[in-house]
C-alpha cells in the first residue's frame, strides 16, 4: 500500500552538498524534563496516538495508504482479523469450508454482528462491497487484488457484469466465494480492509461524501471514528458498542492528532499528552537505551519513480545514472538514521522465504540499487548523447514531512554534484497531494513507497505490470507481464514454479531500472510503558488496537 514518510525531523542541518567527505551538521537536542507529567488519561482506557500526517480517505473501496487502512482495520471488520505476526484468526466468519480442490470457501458468518448504526451485517454486505470495488465506475486502485476470484478481471477490464463476480450470499449468513485460479494468498487478503463488508444503505445515502468525513459512514469493527472533517488534523476511534466482541475490547478511545515534526511530538509525548511518538535520527541515538524505546521493521521499500512518458526517462541509460549517483548507505545512515537499510531491491527482506532462503537473497542482484558515481557520470553522458541535449532539468515530488523534505533535498545534492548539466527542483507537498499527483501522472519524478498488503513477494512485484493501477510511471515491458502473469495463473499451484517467477522479474525490473528502491523504512518510536497489547505487524495493517489496553 502508498504511505506516507513515517519519520520525522531528522533533526540536522543538510548542508548543501552529501559528498562522502562532508559531514553532515546536526542540531543539538534539547531534551525536555526527564519527570514527564502523568497523563490526563492515565487511569482511564484511552490512549493518545501521533500520526506523521493527514488522514486521505475512509472509503473502503478507494483507500490506498498505511493510514487510511490503519483507521479501517479498527473500526470495521472482515472475514477475518490478522493478529500478531499477521495470524489469522476469527473476525465475522466464524467457520470456514473449502472445497476439496481449494477453489470453493463458504463461510459462516456470525448472527450478532452488526453495523454501528444497529443494522445486521448480512453476507450481503460483503456481496455489495467486493462488487463495489471491481466495478469500473468505481475506479479502485485495488480492484486488482482480486484478481482470481471468478470473473473479477473481466469485470475491472469492463467484459462482465459485476453481478457475475464469484462471491454469493445463500441467505444471510452464509457466504460463497468461488476462484477461477489458485491464490496461495487468499485468507490472508480476507483479514485486509479491501475486502471488508459495506452498507449499502450509507453508501446510497451519503453518495459523494461516502468515507470522506466519519460522520458520512458506519463501522463494523471495535471502534467508530468521530471528529474527523475529512481535512482536519485530528479525529478519534470510540469502543463501538455495537460491535459482536465488545466485551473484549479495553480502550474506550484512542485520540489522534497529525504532527508532522517528531519535535513537536515527543514534546507532546513528554509532557504526557502522547503516548506514543515517532523519532528522528538524533532523538532516536539520544533515547535508543529507554525502556520506552523501539525500533519497527517495515515490509517498506521506498524507491524513486520515474514518469516514463516523458521522453527523458524513457532513456534507461537516464534512469540508470540517477539510480546510481545516489548513495544509499550514506542516506540510511547520516539522514536516515532510524534502523532503515539500503532496499535490497524492490522487495522487502523478510518478508517472503522458501525452501530456506529469503527472497531477497534468491533474487540478489547489484543491478538498480547499487551506487557508482563513476558508471554514473558514463551512463549520464552517454544518454544525454542520445537524447540530444547537454542539459536537462525536472522537479522532485515528495511529502512535505520532514524527513521527506530531508530526503529529497539529500536527493537533489546528490544529482546536481554528481552528474553535469542537471537541475533538480524539489516540490515538497501534503501527502494526499502527493498521492494524487502521482496517481495521475503529474510528476517527472517522485518519491514513492510501498508497503506490501500481505506476506508475499506479489505484493511488490505486481505493482509494475503495465496495467497496475498504481504503476505509476508508466513503466513497461512485456517479459516482466508474462512472469507475473504466469506466477499468478499457470504456476499459481506450484511453489517452486511461482517463486522463480517473481524472482526473475524482480531481477528484470531491476535490471531494466524501472524504478529505483532506495531503502529498506524502519520506524524509531517511543511507546508509554503503560500502553499494552497493541498489534503491529510489517505487512498489510500495520496496527491492531482491539486488544490494547492502558495498565
């Protein structure tokens, strides 16, 4: 899924230039009063979280980043719920069947679930909402990951009625899904926020303004959201009294307020109005031995996209220098700074392993994630050469984080000193901004990243076929859609079939530089001690507060 830079200041002055001889400045740190004040809440069950930036959408159907998924997985429910280390466990099924040949799962539904506005959540609901998605007028970015199920992508590609979509209700309980293919993935995906249920009462109701603001939806999970506007910076998920296990779920509230400069939240978080903050580089060295310290890995690979229907970076030799006049361990080490490590390709490690070995290691390869100022500067002139011209000049699109802001203007430093006749404009912007403009196409080149939906090298792979939604720049070449294509359809039963399939187009898109990873996103965090029980995993929904508690 997009998301967004969830790391904060870096706290340092980014001089000029990155050269390997300059050192980069840091502020000082000013740490507040060590005794921070005990929190308003402190003996109640509500907890006080930061968020790195603002909230895009709560449309079910057309959300596609870490947030927006974070505020789903709370405050509705699928089919299922991924627990610790992603673990499937129960949500408003409450029995599963597959047929002998894996293609049939019909799922018992539970008869106390319900919506928060008191309506029954029927197997109906989740009918409406999967045919929802893949319509075409929807225009979901995600309608791709059903793909698989009967008919879904003739249904996206506009051949079928959506009516055909291999997913039926038999009265209100149970409900039917039918593959056309195998998906090794399948029960993973049911535990993720594109294929939870929705009213269609609200979404008739509320048309346009339908997940643009909580008060335009109703919520199947353990919490509800109020207070959000739909462009405000703070909103708060409340215990859904409605919700079929809510004798389980401890935190009356969880408030969240956007603070886009980790200075400004661990002041919060030490004066005791946050429980929870994200670091930047020197705050995470100055309180990396506090109790309250931790480092989340993330199944995230930030990387650089190229818009390829420009003429300039449809020269691979273009894209290549850019890639290598970037170095990566100086950026996770002196800007960074957080536990983040140079992207060993477009995948995440650990993520995905078979027969022993991770995919990355399967898939290793120097190609398009390597640095190499020397080759840059060659492969740089030669294809100014082609291209005609001694000069060129694109704007940068990026977040307007901080860590964003530090990254590309790290970023711009590198290109100008490293490779003649470039000029570099940096256009640093909010996130959802950023999502749109990359969505359609307004960029020459921006700084991206995703986090995978589920544990599964397909994740990554599959965003850079050349009919992906979120394919972005526009990158394409034939043999990479074929080794997708067969991963997921001819050697979709075969494990050893299908790995080499996505390995060998990892290498290929690597090969071809069809973007260029940069790093590999950990977060540096503080969490109140008091603060139990919450759920993070690396891949998919990030965070899981059903079972959260204040002790």
């Amino acid at each position: 899924m997009n998301f967004l830079w969830k790391k904060g200041d870096v706290l340092m002055k980014i001089q000029k230039k990155f050269g390997l001889g300059v050192a980069v400045t840091a502020c000082t740190l000013i740490l507040a009063a060590c005794g921070s004040s005990s929190s308003s809440s402190s003996s109640k069950q509500v907890v006080n979280w930061s968020e790195p930036s603002e909230l895009p959408s709560m449309d079910i159907s057309k959300a596609t980043d870490t947030i927006s998924f974070d505020m789903l997985n709370n405050t509705n429910e699928g089919l299922y719920r991924l627990g610790k280390n992603s673990k499937i466990e129960p949500g408003i099924a409450k029995a599963t069947k597959i047929s002998n040949n894996g293609m049939t799962y019909t799922f018992t539904l539970r008869k106390d679930a319900k919506w928060s506005n008191g309506e029954k959540l029927t197997a109906k609901d989740f009918v409406y909402s999967w045919q929802r998605t893949v319509n075409p007028k929807t225009a979901s970015e995600y309608a791709y990951l059903f793909s698989g199920i009967k008919n879904a992508d003739d249904i996206v590609s506009g051949k079928k009625s959506v009516n055909t979509l291999g997913i039926k209700a038999e009265g209100n309980y149970k409900l039917v899904v039918t593959l056309e293919k195998k998906v090794p993935y399948f029960k993973l995906l049911m535990g993720f926020p594109s294929f939870f249920p929705q009213n269609k009462s609200a979404v008739e109701k509320y048309g346009s303004k339908y997940g643009t603001a909580s008060k335009y939806m109703v919520y199947s999970g353990p919490f509800k959201m109020t207070g959000w506007t739909g462009s405000n910076l703070s909103w708060t998920l409340k215990k859904n009294s409605n919700y079929w296990d809510k004798k389980n779920v401890k935190l009356s509230a969880i408030n969240f307020k956007v603070n886009k400069s980790t200075t400004t939240s661990y002041n919060l978080y030490q004066s005791g109005k946050l429980d929870e903050t994200l670091l930047g580089s020197e705050q995470a060295k100055q309180l990396s031995n506090s109790k309250e310290f931790t480092v989340r890995s993330g199944a995230r690979i930030n990387y650089l996209e190229f818009n390829q229907t420009q003429k300039l970076f449809q020269n691979k030799k273009i894209r290549q220098a850019i890639s290598l006049a970037i170095n990566r361990k100086q950026l996770v080490k002196k800007v960074l700074g957080d536990g983040s490590v140079v992207a060993p390709g477009i995948v995440s490690k650990g993520l995905a392993s078979y027969d022993g070995n991770d995919f990355t290691k399967d898939a290793k390869t120097y190609d398009g994630v390597k640095s190499d100022r020397a080759e840059a500067k060659k492969l740089w002139a030669e294809g100014l050469k082609e291209l005609g011209t001694n000069s060129v000049q694109f704007t940068l699109l990026a977040d307007d984080t901080d860590a964003a802001k530090d990254v590309s203007a790290y970023i711009q430093s590198q290109l100008e000193e490293t490779l003649s006749g470039i000029k570099v404009s940096v256009n640093n912007v909010p996130f959802k901004t950023r999502l749109s403009k990359s969505q359609n196409g307004q960029f020459d080149v921006v700084l991206s990243g995703w986090g995978a939906d589920f544990s599964d090298p397909i994740s990554f792979v599959d965003l850079f076929t050349s009919d992906n939604s979120y394919n972005n720049g526009k990158w394409s070449n034939s043999e990479y859609d074929s080794l997708i294509s067969d991963s997921k359809d001819k050697n979709a039963g075969s494990t050893s079939k299908r790995w080499s399939d996505m390995v060998n187009a990892s290498e290929l898109l690597m090969k071809e530089q069809g973007v260029a990873p940069l790093y590999q996103q950990a977060q540096a965090t503080l969490v109140k001690s008091k603060v139990k029980g919450v759920i993070y995993n690396s891949a998919g929904v990030n965070f899981n507060f059903k079972d959260a508690y204040v002790k």
